[in-house]
C-alpha cells in the first residue's frame, strides 16, 4: 500500500476522480472522503483529512490533467482525528504503519466500531479474508472486535489496530509498536502532533513514549 499519492501519479477509479483541492494549496483539512482515489488526490495535494467524520464527495471543477503535484513529506500531517479533547495529527508514515498492522493481521473489514477504527476499509491493493465484528474489550479504554478466533485492540489515540489476541490467550502488539504496561508505548503509529489554533504542534516526549489516557502534557526535550 503506498500511502501518499505522488507526482505523476494519478486516481485509477475514473468515476471519482475529481479532485478535492487542486491547488497548490498546503495544509487544509476536510471530513474523511469516501473514495481512496478521492483520499490519494487529497494527500497528492498537500491536505489532510480527519478519519473520525465522513462526507460526500466536493464536486470541484477541475481537471487533474496534466497536474503535478510534488509528493507530501513522511513526517507530514495526512489523518486527524479527535480523542479526549484535542485533535490529533498522524503523519504519512503512520498510515504506511497502521495499514501494515492492517495486512499483517490479514484484514479485510471491520465492521461496528467508529470511524477512526473503520477507515481502512476498502483499502486498495489488498484482499484480506477477515471480517471483524465488535465484541467486548479486556481493557478499559480500549474497543475491540472479533473474527470468532482472534480479537484486534484500538485505542482511540493510535492509529490502526495496536494489539491483537489469539484464541488461546496470546497477545501480539502491532508491528512497530513497544509498551510501558498498557499505559505508554512508541512507534510510528502514535499521534505526531496536536492541532490547536490552526497550528499542528509537534507531540515530544522523553524517550518518544507516548501516554495513553484522559490528559496530555506536551513535554518538550
């Protein structure tokens, strides 16, 4: 899965293929598109879009004909959504992460729970065979779905799935991902900033651990 669409590179889906912005414009956020081309043609263009709300497609009049547009860094904002109070940032790199969660795991659909866990539905170039639906969750905080042998974890502060429990007991932390208990961890799927005032301001902790919970303090190093 290539999480950023880049210069030359343009929609396959033809009936969806007006873009959203296109502009040169950098840094807009909008509702997330239904479309995964919609969603490429958003991130080719520099904006991002928040997983947590849904829209239907902006009809612009514009062409994508001859459009280039230079490819978004890593590190940029690509998805937001809010959790606890604050509206959270995940760059590029994070989507790339959560979507190999999401292939490791061999997923197909999810269905049930919110948006920001659900997102990745339909996600092009993969052809998983599990279908989650909810269940209850072991951990308070956490929301959780069941294929009827395995069960996937979501915590509302990281993006994709961050653990998953066989049938018999065994815990598997998504890849890339390291814990402190069930309270901190690290890994390109945690927020990497937290937009407020119109400004995304970069999330830093000491040691890159990231504390799950109700509070946040931004501690700088």
């Amino acid at each position: 899965m290539r999480p950023i669409l880049c210069e030359g590179e343009r929609p396959q889906n033809r009936g969806t293929e007006r873009f959203w912005i296109a502009t040169a414009n950098a840094g807009f956020f909008v509702d997330s598109p239904m479309a995964w081309s919609d969603r490429y043609a958003l991130w080719s263009a520099g904006g991002a879009f928040r997983i947590d709300r849904r829209s239907l497609p902006v009809h612009l009049e514009c062409s994508p004909d001859g459009l280039r547009m230079p490819c978004p860094q890593p590190s940029s904002a690509a998805v937001m959504a809010e959790a606890f109070g604050e509206l959270w940032a995940y760059s590029h790199r994070a989507v790339f992460q959560a979507a190999t969660a999401w292939k490791t795991w061999n997923v197909s659909q999810v269905w049930g729970l919110p948006l920001w866990a659900t997102w990745f539905n339909g996600i092009p170039e993969w052809s998983g065979t599990d279908v989650y639906y909810p269940c209850p969750s072991p951990f308070e905080g956490l929301w959780a779905a069941t294929n009827g042998e395995a069960r996937l974890l979501w915590h509302p502060q990281l993006l994709g799935p961050c653990w998953k429990i066989a049938g018999s007991g065994v815990y598997e932390s998504a890849p890339g991902l390291a814990w402190e208990g069930m309270e901190r961890c690290r890994g390109e799927q945690v927020p990497s900033g937290i937009l407020r005032s119109g400004v995304i301001e970069p999330v830093v902790h000491t040691g890159g651990w990231f504390p799950l919970g109700l509070t946040h303090e931004n501690r700088r190093l």
